[in-house]
C-alpha cells in the first residue's frame, strides 16, 4: 500500500471522534444512528487520492463487536474493507505504565529534562558473566531454534535452582521457558480459566492481570487491601468472595507496585482457603524473588502444604539480574497445566531466544540468589528506598507503607486530591496529579488508578540516588503549600 505523506481526519460528531481516537472505550451506536466520518489521505507515490468513509458502524444486540465498513476510492474502483475489531481486544485496556514511559521517553528524547521514575526495571547493566556467556552463544553460532519449552541445559538449571532456593521439586518436563514473565502468566491464565471463570486479584496489582484474565474471557474479581495493612490481602475476605467459579488467584510477592511481601504465617492462612477450594488454583508471581530487603523473607506458595498441585509459579531473569530487554521468564507446575502452556506457546511464539537462554544459564550459575553481584544491587536499592521513605515521611499529607521488597514506593497522595491550581486546574485523582506533576516538576511517574488504587502514585527507585534526590526535590517544591484546605 502507498505510503500516505499527509494525513487529515474530519468528523460530524463527537461519537466519530471516539472511535478515531479511544480504541479502548468501544463506541455503543443503535441501528437508528448512523455515524459517518471521512479520511482523506495524499500521497506523491503513485499519485493516489483515497476518500474513506465509515459508515453504518453499529453495536450488535448480540455481541460488543463494532462493525465499521471502509471505502476506498481511487482509480481502480471502489473497496469495502471491514475494519472492526474483535469484542476481546475492545475489552481490554492499554498499558498505562507502557505509555507513561513513552510519553517521557518523547519528552527527554525532545530536549525537556524529564526524570523518568516510571519505568519497571533495574538501572543496572546486566552482569559481565552473563553478557559475557550470551555473546560467546553468538561467536559459537549458538542462534537456532531451541525445543519450544527451552533447552535442556536451562530447564535443568531452573529445577537446580528452585530445589535449592525455593524448595520445590520439579523435573524438567514441569518447566516452561518463554520469552519474559509476562509471556508465562498469560499462557498460564489463558491454559487454566474457561469463559466466565473468575480471576481473584488483590489491589493494588500489577496492571496487566485484569487484561490478561479479559484475554482469557474469564472476569477479574479485585480484592481491595488497605494502606494500614501494607496492602496485603486479608484471608476474611478472599473467603467471602470465592464462588463456585473462582478458579484462579494471583498472588505477587515481592508485589509490584507495593513492595509488598507476604510473611509465610499470612501464605499459610491463604493456603488453608484455597485447600477447602477444589476448584481454585494459585498463580504465585515469584519475579522479584532476590530483591528482598532483611528481616523481610521470600516464601514461595507452591512449598506450602498441600500446594504443589495448586499452585503455578512464575519467575524469570529480568528484575533480579537486569536482564530485561533479554526477555526470559519461565513457569513451574504440575505437568498437565504446564504441557497446556506448552502448547500454547507452541502455536503462538515458539521457544525463546537461544543467546538468552545461554545467558540465563551463566546467571543461574552466579551463585545462591544471584551472588554477590546481585547482592550489590539489592543493596543499592535498599539505600534508595530509604532515602525516599525518610523524605516522603518529611512530606505533609503523605502516607506510606515502606516497602520490603522489589524496588517501587507506593505512596497515598490523595490529601493533596481537590486543590485547584493555577495555570493548571483541578487536582482529582491520582492521573491528574501526576500529570501536574510531569508539567510542573518534570518528574514521570504512574497514577494509582493504573494498579487499582486511585489514592497513590507508584514511584520507581531503579535510579541512581543522585537522580532520585533531583527528582524528591523537584516534587517536594511542586507540592508546597498544594494541599486544599481542611474542612472545619
């Protein structure tokens, strides 16, 4: 098709526009509405003019699928193409994490010295050993396909490494290794829920498990946790939310966005639910596993008792070892639910890179938790951690819950919601305030609302501490005397 080297969009009502710009928020039209809109594209190549129409774009009484029809004029006559696109990919939400970084990522890339604190993943650069062991994976020709659940060489290091860390006994053929961790949960969700199934998820949570569990037809069922508790989940009322079609519960710990860890006596308390629950499997999000901070312990699910059949760990190389344009994750279960994924995965990507798994092998091979390297950063990320905690606390209005573990703060900021503020307007809710807070303080970071809690924003500290004390500032003196005034 000719490239189009100018672009115009016109509209006849403010319905058209929706479809022309939120693809996420399905347009609902009657059979007695019609709503058209043109397009008018221009191209020296070929010399080709198009008018398209849309036309006739319906919601069926049957379904939420958006039926739009496109013309296509030009010399060679007239096409219809049916542009619409399927109910599940309507159902399901862009990732705002994914398009806040962008956003920064244009601001810096355009010359406005932005602070990205937005971004999930570790400032480091991936350790010698395993750059070194990837490289030597090319320079030996290591670059074809590898079997579709992974080497044998990796997934018998895997198994190695969760008997020694985790205390889980697996075999090679209970592993799965996929192109990150994302790949693995959603292949788990997709194998083990049915339409209509329920997908339990405490919040704040990671912001792609509602839209995975959409993928899959099932329903997310968010389980609200409370600030005062460090957002863990109270057993009470997972208990009262469970019905005959719970199926799966995600549990993520060390938690993003929180920082959040479980303690093994509050994992038990939440095992003994699930094991009155035939029906209910766990999803256990091991990912930030190594970046744990002392008293704080990693208890992994699936070594709880009577939880091996339940339970489908997840866990991967890129937070713990930085590693995150890498893209390998891996998935540990019971052998019918991971030779599921297997086929999934089979028909959707195939196995992962070759070079990758040469590297994850080399970090496997780091020592207890990664060794001393990974070590090194944990440490790292604790001293900013407290940094920011000491500052935050110094913060009128703020409320926090320290993290234990990974490396984001999740922090209460809605004493500040409902201040009006010049040259900007009103702040109400956590979207609003970090986009005063990008225009005001240069700083990106995600609202709340991304991960189910409206009341906080998500800092990440996978920066150096010379940046996180420039960005502290900056926010400290954007916020000042921000606060509206208390109701007598």
């Amino acid at each position: 098709m000719p490239a189009a080297s100018s672009y115009s969009l016109q509209t006849c009502s403010s319905s058209a526009r929706s479809i022309a710009s939120k693809t996420t928020q399905p347009l609902a039209l009657t059979d007695h509405h019609q709503r058209f809109r043109s397009l008018s594209f221009s191209s020296q190549l070929h010399s080709l003019d198009l008018s398209i129409k849309i036309a006739d774009s319906r919601r069926e009484l049957d379904s939420n699928r958006l039926n739009a029809v496109v013309r296509a004029q030009s010399s060679l006559g007239t096409m219809e193409v049916d542009i619409s696109l399927s109910p599940r990919v309507n159902s399901v939400k862009p990732s705002k994490t994914v398009a806040i970084t962008d956003q920064a990522t244009a601001l810096v890339q355009a010359g406005v010295p932005v602070i990205r604190l937005a971004a999930g993943e570790p400032d480091f650069d991936t350790p010698a050993v395993i750059a070194e062991a990837g490289i030597n994976a090319i320079r030996e020709g290591y670059t074809r396909y590898t079997p579709n659940a992974g080497t044998s060489e990796l997934r018998s290091a895997i198994c190695r490494k969760l008997k020694e860390e985790n205390g889980l006994s697996y075999t090679p053929d209970q592993i799965l290794v996929s192109n990150g961790a994302k790949q693995s949960i959603l292949q788990a969700v997709l194998a083990v829920c049915s339409p209509g199934d329920e997908v339990l998820i405490p919040a704040p949570f990671w912001v792609s498990y509602p839209e995975m569990a959409r993928l899959a037809d099932a329903t997310p069922v968010i389980l609200p946790t409370q600030i005062s508790d460090n957002f863990l989940l109270d057993p009470k009322l997972l208990e009262s939310k469970l019905t005959e079609k719970s199926r799966l519960l995600i549990l993520c710990s060390p938690s993003n966005p929180t920082g959040s860890v479980y303690p093994r006596k509050l994992l038990e308390e939440i095992a003994g639910i699930v094991a009155r629950h035939p029906r209910l499997l766990v999803l256990s999000d091991e990912i930030y596993e190594h970046i744990i901070y002392s008293p704080a312990t990693h208890t992994s699910f699936a070594a709880l008792h009577g939880m091996w059949e339940r339970t489908l760990t997840v866990n991967g190389f890129s937070k713990a070892f930085a590693m995150t344009g890498w893209r390998l994750g891996y998935l540990a279960g019971p052998k019918h639910f991971v030779s599921a994924c297997n086929k999934i995965q089979s028909q959707f990507t195939s196995g992962a890179s070759s070079i990758s798994q040469k590297a994850a092998v080399a970090a496997l091979e780091m020592g207890y938790a990664g060794g001393e390297a990974i070590a090194t950063m944990v440490k790292a990320f604790r001293e900013r951690r407290d940094f920011l905690v000491k500052g935050f606390r110094e913060l009128d209005g703020v409320k926090i819950s320290e993290p234990q573990g990974a490396f984001y703060l999740f922090l209460d900021f809605s004493s500040y919601y409902g201040a009006e503020i010049d040259g900007f307007g009103k702040i109400d809710g956590s979207e609003s305030l970090c986009r005063y807070l990008l225009d005001k303080a240069q700083v990106a970071l995600v609202p709340g609302d991304a991960f189910g809690d409206d009341t906080c924003i998500r800092i990440s500290y996978a920066a150096s501490l010379s940046t996180l004390q420039a960005a502290f500032e900056r926010i400290k003196k954007a916020l000042v005397t921000r606060r509206p005034p208390v109701p007598v």
